[in-house]
C-alpha cells in the first residue's frame, strides 16, 4: 500500500523518518518535562573518542589546517587602538580542507559513519558550503549524494553565491535538487529520505557537532606550540549554532583555561529569510541574524527532534557586524596578507578586527575558520548582484547600513565596529520558548534550563516569574 505524500501526511511523519535516517532513536534521552539529557545524547550516540575523530578526518583530507598570523592586520588594528591595545589576531585557515570549509568537518564523520552503518547514500539540506563538504567525503566514502538546496525566488532568480555553491557540489559528484524559498524545501527533503532511505547528514546530529571539536581542540594545541600559550579570545561565526558549539567543546577538551568564546554574526535585522522578496536583497546566505537569533533561542527548530547544536550553553559573548564591514575585511586580507577567503568566512574576522582593539598588546584572539572563495561566491560578484537587485551600494558609515535597502562600505577602517546583542535578552527568549503552554516546571525542568542557557537558578527563576510559570 503506497503512503500518503502530502504535505500533511509526510510532516507528522517527521519524527520517524528522521530518526531512521540519523539511526538515533531521541526518545532514550527525554526527560519527564521539557528537557532532554543533552551530554548522554552527545556520549552515547557518537561512539567515536576525540582521537578517533581526529584519525579518521586525517585520513580523509580533513583537519590538521595551518593556524595563521595575520601580522599586517594586527598593524592595522594597533594604529586604530589605544595605546597599549591591539591583540595579536590568528586566523585558523579551514578553507584549506578539501571542500574549502570547515564544514569538511562535520561531513567526515556524518559520511564515515553513514558508511560504517550500511547505507548506500547521504543526504544534505544546505545552501552550499556544508553541500561541498559532504559531497567530498561521499565521493571519498563511495556514497550516493543528494543536496537539496533553496536557490531561487519566485522568479527564478539565484543568487550568485549559492548557484556557485550547486556548481561545486555537482562538481563533486552529488545531485542537487534546487528548490525555490519556502516551506517546500523541509517537506521535499523529508520526501527524498523516506523514499532513498539515506543516512541524513543533518548540520544538528551530534555527528556534526562532535566533528567540529576537533577544530577548537587543535586551534589550542597549535597556540601552546607556535606562541607558548593559550588563546585568549576565540571568535566564531554564528549561524545554526553547530560551529560554535563543536568548537566551544573541542577547547574545553583542551585546556581548562577560560577561554571568551565570542560568537559573530552579519546583521540582517529586518529581513525575513522564508520571505520571497527578501530572500535576494542580502548579500550572505549563512552566518548572519536570520540563523543566528531563532537557532539560538529554539534550538529544536532544526531537522532533527533534538539538535545537537545548543550554543547558549557555550556563547559568552554575542556581536554583529555589518555586511559592508565584511566585505570591506575581505578585500583587506587580500591586499594586506595575500590570502583570498570568504566572504561569508570572514565574519569573524570583521568582529576580530574590532575587538582586538579592546584588548591588550599581549593578548592573543584566534578567528576559528576561513572559508574558499571564487567566482560567485567571490564578494565582487555579491555586490553586483546587490546592485542588480536595487541595493544602493556605497562609501561611508556603516553603523547607518540598513539590510535590504543599502550595503556601506566603510570609508575608513576605523569605522568597523561591533555591535554586542543583549545576550540575557536572547537567554530569556530562550527559555520563553521551551516553556510555551506550560503553567508548572518541576525540578528537573529547572535545572535542564539552568544548563540550557548557562546561567544562575536565580536566573531562571526570576525568567520563570515574569512569565508567570509556577516553580513551586
């Protein structure tokens, strides 16, 4: 008997289809309430040790990527500093991973164990970079590969950064289902896993997430042995949340100093990412707010019933910058340390740019990963596409930089700054979100939320008592 394919149908299947596709069964680590044991899921699904993890990415064309410094831009920033400030700024290059991003990463693992599992392919949701990845380590693996990518708007119209992101995956041997913006995206991957039976590479399995600690492991490691000591600051572009997480972890699992995990993000404020009109008036399809924001304060908003990215528990510190400001960042690590990157990539590095200017002369702030670049995703060809779209795209002071109407390239490098969200604000929502229709929480529950978003009971008490949640 064929199953219903609706919309409705496939969607309350979600839950099943997924858990087959991930070969995790979410319910083992529920809670009585709302919560869910966030560290068993992530111990007891990965059956890999960080050595392990490492051994296997080795062999697959992934990890061990040069830490940089970037002593011209460290220059730069001192003149710009107050006297005595100016942190010496490191870049960790992850655009020399196979597919060019640190996301080679996450797709090792998901498609080293797909393989080890026996099924005959895998499966992406992703516009791009996470699409290469994973289809450079099906190839490796001998494993069918699909991406589905939302491309278009209702005009047909793409932009030049993700249909750059189809060429490479098609390049590495995957089929790319290219959909228009909207809510077809999520059912037509559903779809496509139910009816291929593929091992669901899904950026939120804790796959992904345990496969990014390396990164951070290794970033600490190369700073003991090239400079003699830890960082001080690490920054992280922002988006799903996976980054930060896997790399917050991976420090942890390195040293027992306090590292500042920072995470960075484009400010897109204003601009709805499922709106038809307003998916082609940015210029950055990953690492901005539209992620950013809702990820982090609902977490199991993604593909899977449990995501394995929750960088609340790690974030300490959250700031935006604007997308004129990394594109002007972009241009200045090629003219000023010949090394062509991003744009996306070079988030963090915008942000780096500003806060080494906070910090003192002997300090040290890591930006945790670079990303390849060219042709359309090339920031040139991001802005004629802006331009095409009727973004006025002009010389001057950022901070009056509005998405979707203007991109402002900075006239003067002095004038990159970032911006610091309310990080209570967001924590707040957070909880907001995981206590809707509720009236009472019980013990558990409270506890799950102080860990939920890394802070004091007396935090969450008196969040519970502005919205009127009886704790009692």
């Amino acid at each position: 008997m064929n199953k219903d394919m609706s919309y409705e149908s496939v969607m309350a299947r979600r839950n099943d289809i997924m858990k087959k596709s991930v070969g995790i069964d979410y319910d083992n680590f529920e809670l009585a309430g709302i919560g869910f044991d966030y560290e068993k899921m992530m111990d007891d699904t990965s059956p890999y040790t960080l050595d392990e993890i490492k051994k296997i990415q080795n062999e697959y064309g992934v990890g061990n990527t040069p830490l940089k410094e970037l002593k011209n831009m460290t220059d730069l920033s001192r003149k710009l500093a107050p006297k005595g400030k100016g942190a010496r700024i490191f870049v960790k290059d992850e655009a020399l991973n196979d597919s060019g991003s640190f996301k080679a990463r996450r797709a090792a693992l998901s498609c080293y164990h797909a393989k080890k599992l026996g099924y005959k392919g895998i499966m992406a949701a992703t516009s791009g970079n996470y699409g290469a990845a994973v289809a450079s380590q099906a190839a490796k693996h001998g494993l069918k590969c699909i991406i589905v990518q939302e491309c278009f708007d209702s005009r047909g119209i793409g932009q030049p950064e993700i249909i750059e992101k189809a060429r490479k995956c098609e390049a590495l041997g995957a089929e790319v289902v290219q959909l228009t913006v909207g809510p077809e995206l999520f059912y037509t991957y559903l779809k496509l896993l139910e009816e291929t039976g593929y091992f669901n590479a899904s950026l939120y399995s804790p796959f992904a997430i345990t496969g990014v600690e390396t990164l951070g492991y290794e970033l600490v490691e190369q700073c003991r042995n090239q400079i003699g000591k830890e960082p001080d600051v690490v920054v992280v572009t922002n988006a799903g949340g996976g980054n930060l997480t896997g790399t917050a972890r991976g420090i942890n699992k390195a040293t027992n100093k306090k590292i500042e995990i920072i995470g960075a993000s484009v400010n897109l404020k204003g601009l709805h990412m499922a709106s038809d009109f307003q998916f082609n008036r940015k210029s950055f399809t990953t690492g901005h707010t539209g992620f950013g924001i809702p990820f982090a304060t609902f977490p199991d908003r993604s593909d899977v019933p449990r995501s394995a990215a929750r960088p609340l528990r790690y974030i300490d510190r959250y700031v935006t910058v604007n997308q004129g400001e990394v594109f002007f960042i972009t241009e200045t690590l090629t003219l000023l340390e010949g090394i062509e990157r991003g744009p996306a990539g070079n988030t963090s590095l915008a942000a780096a740019f500003s806060i080494a200017q906070e910090l003192n002369e002997d300090e040290i702030i890591v930006v945790q990963e670079t990303e390849y670049t060219g042709a359309g995703k090339h920031h040139q060809a991001q802005l004629s596409f802006a331009k095409e779209n009727g973004i006025e795209v002009k010389f001057g002071n950022p901070i009056d930089e509005v998405p979707g109407k203007n991109i402002i390239i900075p006239e003067h490098p002095g004038l990159i700054k970032v911006h610091n969200l309310d990080l209570f604000k967001i924590k707040k929502s957070c909880i907001k979100n995981h206590v809707q229709n509720k009236t009472n929480l019980s013990e558990t529950d409270i506890q799950f939320l102080v860990e939920e978003v890394n802070e004091t009971r007396d935090f969450v008490l008196e969040t519970l008592s502005e919205l009127s949640i009886n704790t009692d």
